[in-house]
C-alpha cells in the first residue's frame, strides 16, 4: 500500500469536515485509511493520525465495545470525528463531522459487535455450538469480516467451505437475501473436484463481480439486520 502524503489526506478529511462534494478525494483517503487499519490496526491509524501535519487530532475515547477508538479534530465549530473499530479480522472506520456532539453508533450496532468482540475474546472453536443469538451473530460477523477484508474468495479460502451452509442459512433468517444469495453464488462457482483456494484463483473476476454486488450496499446492513432480528437495540 503506497503511502499517501498528509496534505493528501487532510484534504480529504477537511472536505468531509466541512461537507464538500468531493467524492474522488473522500473516497481515496477513505480507501487509504481503512486499509491501513485492515493492515496494521487501529493503532496505526491512531498514530497517523495524531500525528498529521496540517489537522491536529487527539484521542477522545477508548470503549471497551465498538468502536475501539474515537479521534476529534481540533476544531472548535464542527470538528471531525474518526471512529475506529478493529477485532481480529473485522474492521470498520467511520469519519464523520461532529456537528456540536460526538455521533452515537446506532444501539443495534453496538450490540452486535459487542457480542462478536466478546465471541472472538473467548475463542469460540465450533460456533454450531453456540446458543441462539451468539450463534448467528458469529457465523455472520466471521462472514463480514473475511468478505470486507478480501471478497468472498477470501472468505471460501479462509475457511475451506466450513459452516458455509449454516452461514446461508443464517443470513436469510435475519433477513438479508441479497447477502445470502451472494454467497450462494460464489459456492456455485466452485467445481467438484476443486478446493476453495484453486476456485478463489480461477474464478476470481466472477467472484469479484459479486464482491462489488455485496459491498454496493454492504449488503443490508448486516449488523442492523442481525440486531432487529433478534430485538436487540442495545
């Protein structure tokens, strides 16, 4: 990942400060930032960016749930917010203006991530094991996070097809079709004789076609759809 010179992304953030329509710049330093933190952490991003040279940051809140980190720019009207998530191989970043208050992740939000970062912290070895809702809450997070970090190759390859069916089975129950069926899909693709890994190589423009059918909405929400399912609103 080339490094992106910090006038570059204060820029970036600036024009998502003040609500500017410049969705080519918002997108690169977005794009820069989540694979920063998909590569070396929340702390990488914390340490860009306290120490950015033309926007200064400080480190506002550290939660034990979702996110694991909150930034604020120093700006006294409508400063910027950086919320930084990371656990295991799931990772979200959300940059936001702060409009006189920090922004609240939605209830439902936290409750989900918060029982995926309990799930991952016991080192849950059969998820099928586990009691409704920490079940499907864990086969569809584990699925999230591999899908978000590399596509659905990754995630197939990842884990060799395990709970693949019950992962399906979990995304329609909670109501999210488009997610199920784009997995459905990519299982397809795969030939009889084949691994998962030899299908992620052979197969990989088609499976990228349906990583970008998933990441256009990403797809329902999976976090919100799972939490609404199950009644959860934090």
């Amino acid at each position: 990942m080339p490094d992106m010179p910090h006038n570059q992304i204060v820029a970036g953030l600036e024009e998502i400060r003040i609500g500017n329509d410049d969705p080519e710049r918002i997108s690169d330093v977005e794009d820069y930032l989540i694979n920063l933190l998909t590569k070396s952490g929340a702390e990488a991003v914390g340490a860009l960016l306290l120490n950015l040279k033309g926007m200064k940051f400080s480190l506002v809140e550290a939660p034990e749930l979702a996110p694991n980190l909150v930034f604020r720019s120093d700006h006294p009207d409508n400063a910027l917010i950086v919320e930084v998530f990371a656990a295991e191989d799931l990772a979200a970043l959300s940059i936001t203006p702060e409009m006189g208050e920090v922004p609240e992740l939605p209830a439902e939000h936290q409750w989900f991530y918060g029982v995926w970062e309990r799930l991952i912290g016991e080192d849950v070895q059969d998820p099928l094991a586990l009691e409704e809702p920490e079940r499907t809450v864990y086969l569809i997070a584990s699925f999230e996070a591999d899908v978000m970090n590399g596509g659905l190759g990754q995630y197939l390859s990842n884990t060799e097809g395990e709970f693949v069916e019950q992962t399906i089975a979990a995304l329609e129950c909670v109501g999210a079709p488009k997610a199920a069926s784009c997995l459905k899909k990519a299982v397809a693709l795969k030939k009889q004789t084949e691994s998962w890994d030899d299908l992620w190589d052979r197969a990989g423009k088609q499976l990228g076609r349906l990583d970008d059918r998933f990441y256009k909405d990403d797809v329902e929400y999976l976090a919100m759809q799972a939490a609404k399912h199950f009644g959860k609103d934090g």
